[in-house]
C-alpha cells in the first residue's frame, strides 16, 4: 500500500528525526528479510545516520562508514521511529536499528505475508542495484513533458497496468493510479500507445497534482510516531458506489483477485460499465 507519498512523507519526517543519531545496533531477527550479506549489519554499529531518503518507493538510510539501507516495504511494511526498544515480545519487526538515545528504528510487517526486504549496501554500489538500476523515470516531482510522458507510455497496454509498472514511471500503485486516472479524465482501459498529446499533458497534470495533493495533505497532518494507517486523502479509490467528487454520478469499480480499481464513467468512460476485464477488452 506505500506508494511515492507515503514513502516520501515517511522518508521526511524519519530525515528530520534521524539526522546525526548513532547507530547503536542493526539486527533482522526472525524470518530474515535481509537479502544481503556482506557488508553484515554489524557494520552499522557506531555509525551515525546522515540522511534518510526515498527511490521510487523505496526508503534509503544513509550513515557514515559509505553504508546505506535500501528498504522495500512491499505492501504491508512500516519503517517507524520508537523512543524505546521493541523487546523480546516483538514479532512483527523485520529490522531493528537501534540508536545510542535508546530509540529504535523497526521495518515491521502487518499481515501473514512477509515481502519487505532490507539491502545493506555501501553508498557507490546503491546506483547499480538491481532494485533501483531498472526503475522508470519518478513520477514526482516531474516526470518530465507530455511528449516525454507519451513515450514512456507507448505500449499497447492499458494505462492502469502501464502507470504500476515501476520500470515504466516510478512510485504510483493501486491507490494513487486511480485518483491520477479519474483527474486526468482517462479511461484505466486506455491504450498507452493510444495517448493523444493533449491526453499525455493532462496526464501528466494529474500525476504531478495528485501526487503532490497527497504529500501536502501528509505535511499538514503528520508527525512522529508515524502511524500503522495512513490518513491517504483518497477521493476515488475504494469510493466505489459513493458520488463522484466531480459531476456527483456513482462512482464504480472493476473487481480483480486481490484489488479493487474505481473510476467514474461519466468523467472516464463515456459511461460504459467495465464490468470486468473481460468486457474491458472490448472499450477501446
Ligand atoms: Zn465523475
């Protein structure tokens, strides 16, 4: 569920917090969500944290010693800041990073799933990992033009599917493609390669917008200890069967698996139901 504005709102807030403190201890207890092994966590120990930032939607914790976290917090992670230590009862906790004060930094991990990772790398390998060496463009603070915008779109797929793709465009999800979407007046089924250039501009209004309307609402209303469940000002997504925030019609939804994705069809789709993906190969 962290998608660009909440990993950036907690890169921030952590950055603020963090800057300057002393690494006490670095350990990953229970299932090991440490996907690296040399340099080990004990590297950490005694360093002092300089900065804390986001790629994508990944979180970096940069310390003294040229040593950096790169932290994936999948669908349920957290990355928060506690004035004391977890204990022995913790079970949540995937990485425990504890500082000279007697805070502790925890990744934790709601749900049964256990999909965050931690990389421990040293600051000059960070470009060329994996995780990050293939990552689109970020979406925010600018993407870049329309024009711009409308190549890294050109497939034929549709633009929901195209906009996720963290290869194609960095740090949009489930829940800001669909209020992204519905700003932009475009239907989720749109073909990428089928963008007008006026539809690429709008587009790319609507990231910039929608992204950033999100990270003002989290500077307003955010502080230390960052919460399990984000205040995510969301207007569209999950509101299916609720007014449109725009011309009042129902909003509706497109049920997949696991997720649900909501649009309105009287600003997106000319008013065509998309029942299901079936019927969603039919609009065009
Ligand atoms: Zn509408």
């Amino acid at each position: 569920m962290p998608e660009l504005p909440e990993v950036e709102i907690t890169a921030r807030v952590l950055d603020a917090a963090l800057q300057g403190a002393r690494i006490a201890y670095a350990r990953a207890p229970g299932i090991n969500a440490l996907k690296t092994f040399d340099p080990p966590l004990s590297a950490l120990d005694g360093e002092r944290i300089t900065a804390v930032g986001r790629r994508g939607k990944h979180l970096t914790v940069t310390s003294t010693g040229e040593l950096v976290l790169l932290i994936h917090l999948m669908s349920a992670g957290r990355l928060q800041l506690y004035d004391k230590a977890a204990g022995p009862r913790d079970r949540s906790s995937r990485l425990l990073v504890g500082l000279d004060d007697g805070r502790e930094l925890r990744l934790r991990e709601f749900g049964s799933k256990q999909a965050a990772w931690v990389k421990l790398l040293r600051t000059n390998e960070l470009d060329g990992d994996d995780a990050l060496a293939t990552l689109g463009p970020e979406a925010w603070p600018d993407p870049g033009p329309g024009t711009r915008l409308k190549e890294l779109l050109d497939a034929p797929r549709p633009l929901h599917a195209l906009l996720r793709d963290q290869h194609v465009i960095a740090g949009i999800g489930r829940s800001w493609v669909d209020e992204i979407l519905h700003a932009a007046k475009l239907s989720p089924f749109k073909r990428g390669s089928e963008l007008s250039d006026e539809e690429a501009d709008r587009l790319r209004e609507a990231i910039v917008s929608e992204l950033g309307r999100a990270l003002a609402h989290y500077e307003e209303h955010l502080t230390l200890p960052i919460p399990d469940k984000l205040p995510m000002p969301l207007r569209v997504h999950r509101r299916n069967g609720e007014p449109c925030p725009r011309c009042g019609d129902q909003l509706e939804a497109v049920f997949y698996e696991d997720y649900v994705m909501c649009y309105c069809p009287t600003c997106q789709t000319d008013g065509k139901l998309l029942k299901d993906r079936r019927l969603s190969r039919l609009l065009k």
